[in-house]
C-alpha cells in the first residue's frame, strides 16, 4: 500500500547576498541551496507549494539578485514565479514583519539559510522567529527525508562528514548551510520574467543597530606561542624542543591479543567503534 | 628511627679527600645517609652557611660532571630526585568562596573534553571575572551529559553544574534550554558565554538569548574595558559574512570564537560541584533524536574524518589493513612512503605535503613518524602507534604504542571488534 503523499506549504526566506570577491549583490549562497532544497522536496511531493519571501527595501541591485531566486526554479514547472517582498525602508528590523507575515500565511515548513551575507549577519533571524511564533526549529540541514502526517524526517549535517537523523513536528523552521546539497544555476530569462509582488511590511527601524560602530573587518592577530619560563634554560629548552609525548603509554613485549586488547580499550572509551 | 642528625667529621674529611683509599666508601655512606648524594650546602655549627662546591651536579653519561643550573637539582642528588621538583605544580591555586557575581560559560565537551574553543572560551569567562581583584566573580561551567574531563579546575572554572540527565543526551536543544533557564532564573549569572561554534554553543546560545530576551552578541572574537557600557565592557565581533567588525557594548548573552582570548594556565581554580535546588522542568520536546545515520567513512574528507587508520612502511598485508579499515569504520590514511609505492592513492596521505588531519583518534600502523608527517597529525587528539621499532618518533608522539607485529596486531583487534559485534547481536 502507497502512503498517501500529500503537498505541503513551504516558504523559503531568501535575502541579498554579497559575492566574496566581486562584492557584487547576487542571491545569497546559503538560501540558494535552501530554495534547491524546497525544490527537490517540492518534486517528491507533489501538490506542494513554495514561498519565496524577502523583507528589505526595494533597490535596482537587490532587485536583480532576488530574481536570481525566481531563475531557479525555471525548469521544475512549478509555477513558482513570483516572489513576495515585504517592502520596508532602510535599516529596519526585519522579523517583525517576518513574523506577522508567517503567522498569517501559516506555511508547514519555513526553510531559511542560516546567516545573512549582509548586514550584521548574526543567524538570529530564524531563532527570533521561531521564539516569536513558537515552531521547533533545526540548524545544520543536509536533507529533507520524508514528510509524513505532519512529521518530517531530517538529516542533519554533523561536523566531520557525520549525519543524525531528526523527526520534527510541523510547523518547524530549518536552517541549511553549507552541508546541503549546492544549489542549481539560475536561468536569466524566467529571473526576467518572474514578479516581485511588493506589499509594504512593518516599518520598525533597527536603533540598537544604528548605534554600533561597523568597520571593515580587521585581519585578527594570529596567537603568539607564549613562553613564561623562569630561566634562560628553560627558555632555551621551549624553543628548540622536539615534540615528545612523553606521557605516552608504552607496551612492549606483550603478545598480539594483549595489545589489541589495550587499542580496543581506547577506541572503546573514546566512542569511534560504532556498532 | 630519630631525625637528628649525625654527622662523622672524619668521615666527611675522607670523602673530601679524592686520594684517600677509604674516599668511595666513605662517600657511599655519606650518600646513603643524606639522602642521595652528598650534601652540597649545610649550616656549619656556627651558623655560617658552607657550600661543597664538589657535591653539585651530577656525573654525566660520559664521565664528565654536569650542572644543571636550572634549579632542578638539589645538590648532588639524584637526576631522578630532580625531576619531581621540575614536574610540581607552581600554578596559584585559586578558590573564589564568596563570588561578586557568576559568569555562566556552557561549554561544548566535543566528544566529552574541553575543546581548545572551549578553553579560550573560559579564559575571556576568567577575564571578565576577575577584572576588579577587589570583588572577584567565579566562572560556572553548565556541562551537559556525560564528560571525561578531569581538568575542569585547571581551565578556569571555579563551580560546576553537571546535569547528566539522559534527556540531555544527542541533539535535545529543547531540554537544554529549560535546563539553562532554570539556571538563569536561580543564580541569575551576569554574564552568558557560549562557544559560537556550529551545532553546539551557536544553537544553543541563540535560542538562549531569544528565551532571555537580550540581544546578543555573535562572533566576539575581542572584548576589552569600558566604563560606559552598562556592564563594564566592550566587544568587536564579526559580522556580514566576516567581512564586518561590529564594535559595541557587550550585551548579557555572546557567542565567542576560536582564539578570544588565552586560556588560563597560570591558576587552578576549585571546579566544586553545584546543583540546582529546584528540579528543571521537563520540557515537552517537538524535536526528536534518532541517533546518527552510518554513513560510508571512505567517502568522508580525510581532512575532517573523525577516526582515521593510517598506513605506513611498516604494513605488508595491505588487504588484511583495508579489511581492518572496513571493519573498525575508520577512513584510511597513509604516510608518504606508503603513498609512493603505489599502495594507496595521492588523495588519502597525511602530513605535511598531504593532508593536515584533525581526528579525534588517529591509529598510525608501521608508520615511524617523519617530522613532515608528525606536523600533520599536530590536530589529533588522541594518537596510538602499533610499530616494531621501540625507539621511533612516532612512538614518542603517541599517547598508546604497541610495539609488536603490525599485522597480527590488526588482525587481533578485528577479531577482537567482530566477537564484540557479534556477542551483541546475539544478545539483541
């Protein structure tokens, strides 16, 4: 027997990127690839709906790379082309109008990158969401499953290539970054075709971030190997000593099974033999 | 036995004499009764203090006198009696009774240690604690699950909450939130640090300062005085992709980087154990953990593999070690020699013109450690070494070596592995 497979409603919140190099606006790398994730969830899913949101103002240059968001999804036939942006004036606060916005359209599943590429670029925008309307929320998305009767099944990326499967209920947020799969190209002709339908959002002007003094980024000292020795010996020794353990347990003369027996004993307590 | 002392003036007149027949004996026995080797200073019955110049240092391994100046030795003592007063503690042993205020740090235990992040972590916790020596605060470590640290003390951290519940287990952000508010709302910390690191300190931080209502601070990587901001201090913080410094007050909640600050080194500090007087409230979790997913090791990055079994000049049964490999789940790696002959490819070796690897256990098998290939496992936690040569490097650099065979000893330890696997099933 088939599951019965339902659609869903997702909204991918999509924000304007920074190219590393060229500094150059373009659709923001992280919530590309949560867009592709949406979009490959939207395939196995059939009868789901996807959202494209954005909060800010309205500008040539952001305009242009909020469309490279619509130019993904040309060739999936989803009929996602349009993207709603919530438009507010410079320097505002974006998750009140976010939330409101949320909470009325009460998607399933909110999909978000997990820091901005401009501004201050806290990652807190997805945590004061999920706060504010009350969701579960998980970070550190490689794959989305399966979403079955209000639960979806996720993977999520651990450091050093590892993955833990989660179970959340809906609604949820889930945050990607760069452990998901990379999003695909964006075609330049549906990113011309597709629609910003502009609506204006809640005007809070961000004070506190107004107040803080923002610079280019500094290069950060690198760490100084400190050597607080008493003696023109022990200075000496510090500086030229080769690395020796030193602590280190040594088994000689023990048969093959002895020492397999202490290697085992080490994996063991360190956790890396998984059964 | 009495402790006073007697001394023989003529038979220290004879050890002072080198051409006297009697000089070995009579110096053995001064030896025996001072404790190993003559004594090179002593208060004379005049209260005039004398010195043997003869008495200090030690006969080197060549026959020719040696002087440590270092302090180390006591006269013509023993090298071993030295080495104990080199080994003892001289860090300055710290015990904050009566705290101004407390400053919360959560540290992430990867893998149930403190981290070099976290230990950073806890020396701008100690920065901010002890700034007026006058009203010091204590730093209190929230640990969760279970830990294998015995060094708390030595970090930096004067109290200890362990909650080593099983519902803090896995990825339970849910219960590690009501836990860390029930802190807050008992002991009231002044400050929050937390680690800004991906999956452990940046979650949970974030959902923290949301729970709390501040605004926090992300990415502090510096923080220093100042008398305008509301609690005495300033950070600069990276912002937009760290292409931002973001100057401001430092808010209660941070999330600091790598390398904030020095980690202590030159106190000790009580670590004494805490507990809440109220019970956390269990929280009803949406999030469920179920466990992690296997997934293939050879196809995880060598660079960032957590387990890595690493061949070198010392394997011979190169499919009795890839069978090793499948077997223990490790990613494989290899020296430069191993890589050379042709048995393993470019991509898996380590060291200084190969990969730089981070493990948290690295299994060196015949490998005897080049300088080049000791430089790229400077990340690794923990080190074990199966060689036949005693006398090697990597032998040194090893936290457990195992001089033997290389071959039996992987095929000892697979066995090993297998009846382990087996018995468990078995009983499941």
């Amino acid at each position: 027997m088939r599951p019965e497979q339902q659609g869903i409603e997702m909204a991918v919140l999509v924000s304007v990127g920074r190219h590393p190099i060229t500094g150059r606006a373009r659709r923001a790398d992280q919530d590309a690839r949560g867009l592709e994730l949406a979009l490959c969830l939207e395939g196995r899913l059939p009868g789901s709906r996807i959202g494209l949101l954005h909060a800010g103002p309205r500008s040539e240059e952001s305009e242009a790379a909020l469309r490279g968001y619509l130019g993904m999804a040309a060739d999936a036939g989803t009929g996602l082309n349009t993207l709603t942006l919530l438009e507010q004036p410079e320097g505002s606060d974006a998750i009140p109008a976010l939330a409101d916005h949320l909470s009325a359209a009460m998607p399933q599943l909110v999909i978000t990158g997990t820091r901005a590429e401009l501004g201050e670029g806290s990652g807190l925008l997805p945590y004061a969401l999920a706060e504010r309307l009350g969701w579960p929320l998980v970070n550190g998305l490689a794959a989305v499953e399966k979403v079955e009767n209000g639960v979806a099944t996720l993977l999520q990326a651990l450091p050093r290539g590892q993955r833990r499967r989660l179970q959340v209920r809906l609604p949820a947020i889930i945050c990607v970054d760069a452990a998901a799969p990379a999003a695909r190209q964006s075609a330049f002709g549906p990113a011309r075709r597709g629609e910003l339908e502009a609506t204006p959002g809640a005007a809070e002007l961000d004070h506190e971030l107004a107040g803080w003094q923002v610079a280019p980024a500094l290069k950060r000292p690198k760490r100084l190997k400190i050597i607080r020795a008493a003696s023109a010996r022990d200075r000496f020794k510090a500086a030229a000593a080769k690395a020796e353990g030193g602590s280190g347990q040594v088994l000689e003369g023990v048969s093959s099974e002895q020492g397999a027996e202490a290697i085992f004993t080490l994996l063991h307590e360190e956790g890396v033999l998984r059964s | 036995m009495s402790e006073m002392c007697r001394r023989d003036p003529r038979r220290e007149w004879i050890a002072r004499n080198r051409l006297h027949p009697e000089h070995a004996s009579a110096l053995a026995a001064l030896g025996s009764i001072g404790g190993g080797g003559a004594a090179s200073e002593w208060l004379g019955p005049s209260g005039v203090l004398r010195r043997n110049p003869h008495g200090v240092g030690f006969i080197g391994p060549n026959g020719v006198k040696r002087i440590d100046r270092s302090g180390a030795q006591q006269g013509g003592s023993a090298p071993g009696h030295g080495r104990q007063a080199v080994q003892q503690d001289r860090r300055r042993h710290v015990e904050i009774s009566d705290p101004a205020f407390l400053v919360a740090v959560v540290p992430d235990l990867t893998g149930g240690r403190l981290s070099g992040h976290d230990k950073d972590l806890l020396g701008l916790a100690r920065r901010l604690a002890d700034d007026d020596p006058e009203r010091p605060g204590a730093v209190l470590a929230v640990v969760f699950g279970e830990h294998k640290e015995e060094r708390l003390g030595e970090a930096g951290i004067d109290r200890v909450l362990h909650l080593g519940a099983e519902t803090y287990a896995g990825f339970a952000p849910e219960a590690r939130l009501a836990a860390l508010t029930a802190v807050e709302r008992e002991l009231a910390p002044r400050h929050w640090l937390l680690p800004d690191s991906p999956l452990g300190g940046a979650d949970l931080g974030r959902r923290l300062a949301q729970r709390l209502g501040e605004r926090p601070v992300t990415g502090v990587w510096q923080i220093e005085a100042d008398v305008e901001a509301p609690l005495g201090w300033r950070c600069t913080a990276r912002g937009a992709a760290e292409r931002l410094d973001i100057r401001r007050p430092l808010p209660r909640v941070a999330l600091a980087l790598a390398e904030c600050a020095e980690p202590v080194d030159e106190t000790r500090h009580a670590a004494e154990p805490l507990s809440l007087g109220a019970a956390v409230p269990i929280a009803l979790s949406r999030i469920e953990d179920l466990g992690q997913v296997a997934v293939d090791p050879a196809g995880v990055a060598l660079a960032e593999a957590e387990f890595i079994l690493s061949a070198g000049n010392g394997v011979k049964d190169w499919e009795g070690f890839h069978h090793a490999a499948r077997v223990l789940g490790a990613t494989e790696g290899a020296s430069r020699v191993a890589v050379d002959d042709g048995f393993m490819a470019r991509d898996r070796q380590v060291g200084a013109s190969g990969t730089w690897v981070t493990a948290r256990v690295y299994l060196a098998v015949g490998i005897s450690g080049a300088i080049q290939h000791l430089q790229g496992i400077q990340g690794c936690d923990r080190v074990v070494a199966i060689n036949l040569d005693p006398g090697c490097d990597m032998i040194k650099r090893a936290d457990l070596a195992v001089i033997g065979d290389a071959a039996e000893i992987l095929a000892a330890l697979v066995a090993k592995v297998e009846q382990q696997r087996g018995g468990q099933r078995d009983a499941a």
